[in-house]
C-alpha cells in the first residue's frame, strides 16, 4: 500500500521559508515522477512543482518559478519543496503526489497522480 507523509507546513510571515518534504512508503517511488499540488479555499487544487524520478527534470508553476525548489533523495525515498519569499498568496494546504510511471524521467502533465498524500496547512501572513 503507497503512503505519502508531508511535514513541514505551518504558519509563517511574508517573506518567509518553509521546506516541506513528502516521505513515500510502500512501492519503489523512489523510482517514480513525483510532485505538489496545492488548495487554496475556495479554489481548485492546482499544480506547484513536480520532478522526474531521477531528479533530472523538473517543472514549476509560473506563480512559484524562481521562488519554489524541488529536491529528492532517492536513499531516503522523499522529495522536498522549499518555498522562498512565501507570499499570503501561496497560502493552502499542500499535497504530495506521485505518477505510477516506473522510471518516468518526466512529469506527464496531462494525466492525474495515482497516490496523494493528505496535506499539510501552509499559511503566509502578510
């Protein structure tokens, strides 16, 4: 059974850095395209950032590029997302997410994830 465990949300000020991480348990997703999705109230969940399964590759939104990383250590089966510059915009609850594509170098934009974590709160005051 695939479990993804994110940590790392919590209440900061504008401005701020927050690192997320998302650890993965029950398959070799160590070997899989993994990524965050984020939503915010009211509004759909959307795309953040995601990485190929060797970390080569990786792709931001608009609204995070130049402020978001994406990291992965395939040893400890985890991917990280430190948030730089946090804006009250970026506030939501956030969610790990993975694409069954063994060996998948990339993210497949077009087609759902098929493991979600549950979420960690992210709120930026301004």
């Amino acid at each position: 059974q695939v479990q993804l465990v994110e940590t790392g949300g919590g209440l900061v000020q504008a401005g701020d850095s927050l690192r997320l991480s998302c650890a993965a348990s029950g398959r070799t997703l160590n070997r899989y395209p993994m990524g965050w999705f984020r939503q915010a109230p009211g509004k759909e969940r959307e795309f953040v950032a995601a990485i190929g399964w060797n970390g080569r590759n990786t792709y931001y939104a608009d609204s995070v590029k130049g402020r978001f990383t994406l990291s992965r250590d395939n040893t400890k089966i985890t991917v990280y997302l430190q948030m730089d510059s946090l804006k009250p915009e970026d506030t939501a609850v956030y969610y790990c997410a993975a694409q069954d594509r063994l060996f998948g170098s990339t993210w497949s934009a077009g087609s759902k994830p098929d493991y979600w974590g549950q979420g960690t709160q992210v709120t930026v005051s301004s």
